[in-house]
C-alpha cells in the first residue's frame, strides 16, 4: 500500500506505523547512547521502573525487527531515558519530516508534536477538559503570586518608616488582595463547573484551601465564602 504525498512506483516507502516504530526505535538508540548505555543498562532501567523489557526486545526494536511497539513500552523507554514520550514519537531536530496518520502527507515533525500535544489547536478536534485544567493552572499561579505580593506589601505597611511609605504599601495590599480574591473566585466557579461535568478538579495547594466552599453551608454565597 503506498502513501500519499510520495511516489507510488517507490516500494520501500515505509508505511505509517513502520514509520512511527522507526521514529522511536531511532530516537531510543540515539538517547541510549548519549547517556553511554548499553541495552542491557536501558532494560534494567525499565525494570526498576515496573515494567521490565528484556534487552533482546530493545536490541530488536532498535534493529527494526520488532512487530509490535506498545504504549506502555514507549512511557517506560522514556521515562528511563529521562524524556517525554512524545519526544520519542516525534524526535524534533532528529528527524525533519514526518507522519501524523496513514496516507497522510509528510509533515515538519515539529508541527506534527505541536499537533499531538494541542499546542496548535486543529479544527473540529475536541481538546476535553485541557483548556480547563490549563485555566485552573493559571488561575492558581496567578493567586499564589497575588497572596505573596500582598503579604510583602503588608511588612512593609508595617515596617514602613513614614506615612508616605506606609500609605503605598497599604494600596499596594490592597491591589494584590484584590487580584487573589478574584483568581480564587474564578477558581471556584471554574472548579464547581469542573464538578458539573463529572470531573475531578485538580488538586489545590494549602494556600489556596479556601477556594472549595464548605459543603455544610449551602446558602453562603461564593462570594462570602472567598
């Protein structure tokens, strides 16, 4: 079966998943030996990981010869390499071209990972609860940074050497006061949302144990509850 995008007279075009397996295999080999391990190092790796793969398997996944490559090898092959797994799947700067689906044309491999990964949104595709969870992330690096500004600004209200001084860091308390009271008020309509969909919200920080409203209080509002 040929593949789109190249010439069908070619017949060692290698087909999508040989092309994938070869794209990991490749990137497998060459971590491997940039760390100055042997197979055997890497199995025993993924061993102390839980999840053993006998150096056979890896010299013959490396060699082309393997049939198959599961999800779960590629997590612990790259977990023991010390990388993400799709920077197995798409070695970028490794690899300059390559295939995202059966018969699809060649594409940057830089592209294709951003494309795996979301980064580069593509329509009609559903991204789930990602967005969210990566508003909620926001959300509470933004409310984290505000609480601390806002305890600096109070030493300094009270360590301040005059009224001027005083004054400033009493405005400027008040305004980081003011920006975590509304990151965590949109954290906890963003996570009640979260609950409507049926999902679990992240889990939050100590600082922020606040943001949940008590469950005994059903008719405080939320924002008498921030």
């Amino acid at each position: 079966m040929t593949q789109r995008g190249v010439d069908p007279d070619e017949d060692d075009v290698p087909e999508w998943a040989d092309r994938v397996k070869a794209n990991v295999a490749g990137e497998v080999r060459r971590r491997r030996k940039e760390m100055g391990w042997s197979a055997q190092d890497l199995a025993d790796a993924c061993e102390r990981l839980g999840h053993p793969i006998p150096r056979n398997v890896i010299a013959n996944m490396e060699s082309g010869r393997r049939a198959s490559l599961p999800l779960v090898d590629v997590m612990v092959l790259a977990a023991a390499l010390e990388t993400y797994p799709v920077c197995l799947i798409f070695p970028v700067g490794y690899v300059e071209q390559t295939q995202e689906l059966p018969f699809q044309d060649l594409v940057p491999t830089w592209d294709a990972l951003r494309r795996f990964t979301g980064e580069e949104e593509v329509s009609l595709y559903d991204a789930g609860l990602v967005p969210d969870f990566e508003l909620h992330d926001s959300l509470v690096r933004t409310a984290l940074a505000a609480l601390e500004e806002e305890e600096r600004a109070r030493f300094a209200a009270r360590t301040a050497g005059n009224r001027a001084q005083q004054e400033d860091a009493e405005r400027k308390r008040t305004k980081y006061a003011d920006e975590a009271l509304s990151a965590k008020y949109n954290l906890r309509h963003l996570r009640r949302d979260l609950r409507d969909e049926g999902a679990t919200p992240p889990h939050l920080p100590p600082a922020l144990s606040d943001v949940d409203p008590p469950e005994s209080d059903p008719n405080t509002t939320p924002e008498e509850r921030v």
